[in-house]
C-alpha cells in the first residue's frame, strides 16, 4: 500500500509500505477512506518528539471500512463504517473504566522504554512515535487498529466523511479544552490558537454557555474564522495581549483561557533550552511554553487554564508564582475521545456543529508532503488539510 512516512526532521514523503495484517485476536484492519494532518503530526515533523525512525508512518486522524476483523473481536464486523479515535484504550483497565481512555495502561507496547526515558509512559497513540507504541498511524491506505471493539465506533451511513472525521480528535479535543473550563452562563474565554483545534475550542465554549470569547492569533484569515464562528478577534502582532485582554474584561481578566498552541514553533519571549533532554529531543529555540505563559499571566485570579497544546520534555520558566498567588487550576491531557464521540455525533446530525468550517484543502494521498508543507508554514490561508487515500 501507499503511505506517508516520517524521513527525517522536516522530510515526509509517500512510500510503498507492506499492508497492515491483524497480529493480535482483537485487532482490525481498517481501509482509509478520509484521513486529515493535525498540529500534534507537526511536533513530529519538527522533530521535537523523540523517538521517531525514518519510514514510521505518521497520521492518527482516520476513518473508514473495517476489512478483517480478529477472531476475539465481537461487536464490529467486516464492512462497518468506523472512525478510529487517536488514543488507543483497551476498555478494560482502571482509566478505561473511569472514561479516561487517553490514559489506558494497556496500549503502549513500549511502555518500559518510555519509562526508562521519562519517568513515566504516556498511552498508545497511532502514527505517534515509538514512546507511544510505535503503531503505524493512519495516512495511508490501511491501517491496523488495536482493541477493535473498545475503540472503533460505527458511524451512520449517509453522512459525508468530513462531517465525522474530526470526531477522532480535533472536535473531541477543542470540546474537552472547554469542558475542562467548568464554563459559567456568560463567562468570557479566551483561546490561544485559532487552528482547527482552536477553532473547535470556540465552538465548544459557545456551545457550553460562554457569553464572549476572545481569539487570539496572528493570521488574520484563522482569526477571521473565529470570527465567522463569533469570536472577538485579537491580533497578537498588532495588540499587546495582556492590555488587551484586561481592556477588553473591564480589568479582570478572562475567567478561563485555553492554550491551543503547544509547542508552536512561532514563539518568542524569554526562555531556555532544556538541557536535559537535549540528548534524546531536539529542542527547538522556540519550544517554550509561551502562549501558555501568556495564558497564566492573563486569565483573571481564580481562573482555569486549560491546555489542549501539546507539550514534550521539560517547559521551563512557568510563572509558577502567578499560578500560585492567583488561585488558578490548570486541567490539560491528551483529549479522552472516546466520552465525547456519542455527545458530539449527536451535535453533528442535529446540526449545532458543522465540523467541516476548518477545511481549507482536500488533497490526495500523493499530495499529502505538500499539505504538510502549506500546513505548517500556513501557506495559501491552509487550516486544515484532508486526504483521500
Ligand atoms: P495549528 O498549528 O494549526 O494551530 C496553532 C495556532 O496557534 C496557529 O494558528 C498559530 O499561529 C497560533 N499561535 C502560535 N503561537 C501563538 C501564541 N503565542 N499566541 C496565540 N496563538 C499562537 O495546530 P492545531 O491543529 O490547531 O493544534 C493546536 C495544538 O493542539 C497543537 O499543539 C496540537 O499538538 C495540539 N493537539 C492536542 C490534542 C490533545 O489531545 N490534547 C489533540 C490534537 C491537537
Ligand atoms: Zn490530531
């Protein structure tokens, strides 16, 4: 089959790859019919997430037709039509049972090795690197998926894939980014990032009760679809953001703010390397925690940050003393997809969401290096690119 694979630090091309085969009783093969390139799939091009070999294949955003089915696998079946979610959940263990799939203890082949590097094993992710498992991701023609009956949802027929396909992660996480704001009627968020997750992130405030939310960007066609979705837009290279956030909560501050950035390339302020895991990551000059930095400084005392970005390795100079002496929580992780697919499924056929407002660019399989290309360097007024293997 075809496929996109991980070459080097910013190389990704299309190769022939072997088709997936089912290695355990419980996995499926699934056929591709949409899958999409995500922020998180950038961190990797960057580099910035060790533990990626030339020729892995990357992509954790997919749906389509399950093909072959494990002999344990009882509830989907050959020719069911599935979304994958990104995090891979057994079911069965503790955080599985808690909803908190994103943390499953039994999803990660590698778990040791991460735990030798980190201290700790994050979860098996598709197409994620191998601290997460080293599973083949999704942008190609066929994908092996783990646990088929805890983590496959079957999808109705009749509806176009670009209205499903974000529920296996941007829409769950941009949801979750504002569930985890513990929204009031009228409270006023604002959101760091106006990419798709970002833009999903809105959505989900207004959709939970905000009165006002502020978007905050650089590029005045993402922030004018946070405005399109209702959002007061703020251009952080022509206003200061603080000022402008205090200006605009008449000097309180936002009651919540999500950082919908991570370790965005683009980034400035001070900040320093870390120099611990300079041997195994390579560390960008502009990995810093800055929109989150910014988020701690401006939410209002007692507020909630909730951090939807992706972070890797050590984040230094947090304004730890701000967090403290304001009161703050913060709530962040990888999003729990699975608890929030029936809920928004039910938002998208009733028509409150239209998930595909992102899509800027539907590409084939072949032209997948060029949307990584326009995705990252936000070329052609790119938000989000979906595939078509
Ligand atoms: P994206 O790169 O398209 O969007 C990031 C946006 O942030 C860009 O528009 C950029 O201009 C803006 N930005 C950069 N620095 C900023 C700053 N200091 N202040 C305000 N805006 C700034 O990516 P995306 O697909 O929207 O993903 C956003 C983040 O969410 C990534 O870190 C991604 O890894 C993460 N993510 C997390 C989960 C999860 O489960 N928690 C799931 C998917 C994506
Ligand atoms: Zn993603």
């Amino acid at each position: 089959m075809k496929a996109l694979v991980w070459q080097g630090i910013n190389r990704v091309g299309i190769e022939t790859v072997p088709d997936p085969t089912i290695l355990q009783p419980t996995d499926a093969i699934v056929r591709i019919t949409s899958t999409a390139i995500c922020g998180s799939d950038l961190h990797l091009l960057d580099g910035y997430v060790p533990s990626m070999v030339p020729g892995d294949i990357l992509g954790h955003e997919f749906m389509g037709e399950v093909m072959e089915v494990g002999k344990g696998v009882r509830d989907i079946k050959v020719g069911d039509r599935v979304i994958v979610p990104f995090p891979i959940a057994c079911g069965k263990c503790w955080f599985c049972q808690q909803g908190l799939t994103s943390l499953c203890d039994n999803s990660n082949d590698n778990a040791k090795l991460a735990e030798t590097m980190f201290g700790y094993a994050p979860s098996g992710i598709y197409g994620y690197s191998h601290l997460t498992g080293g599973y083949a991701g999704g942008q190609a023609q066929f994908a092996r998926t783990l646990y088929a009956d805890a983590n496959l949802f079957k999808m109705p027929e009749g509806v176009p894939d670009e209205q499903l396909l974000f529920l296996t992660d941007i829409l769950p996480t941009g949801y979750m980014a504002a569930v985890n704001c513990d929204i009031q009627p009228g409270d006023t968020v604002a959101v760091y990032g106006c990419g798709p997750v970002g833009l999903f992130a809105i959505m989900s405030a207004f959709l939970l009760g905000a009165g006002e939310v502020i978007a905050i960007d650089r590029f005045p066609d993402r922030l004018d679809m946070a405005a399109k979705l209702g959002a007061q837009p703020l251009n952080y290279e022509q206003e200061e953001v603080l000022a402008s956030l205090k200006l605009r909560t008449g000097g309180r501050g936002p009651d919540s703010c999500i950082d919908a950035v991570g370790m965005e390339a683009h980034g400035t302020g001070p900040g320093g390397l870390y120099d611990a895991l300079k041997q195994t990551t390579r560390m960008a000059e502009s990995d810093r925690p800055h929109a989150l930095r910014a988020a701690i400084m401006s939410v209002r005392k007692g507020g909630t940050v909730s951090v939807a970005g992706v972070y890797g390795g050590l984040g230094d100079k947090i304004p730890l003393g701000a967090f403290m002496n304001k009161g703050l929580t913060m709530r962040t992780g990888q999003t729990h997809v699975h608890r929030y697919v029936p809920k928004l499924l039910e938002h998208i056929m009733k028509g409150d969401i239209d998930p595909t407002v992102v899509v800027t660019h539907r590409l084939s399989l072949d032209e997948a290096p060029h949307g990584y290309d326009i995705f990252k360097h936000k070329h052609d007024h790119c938000v989000k690119c979906v595939l078509d293997p």
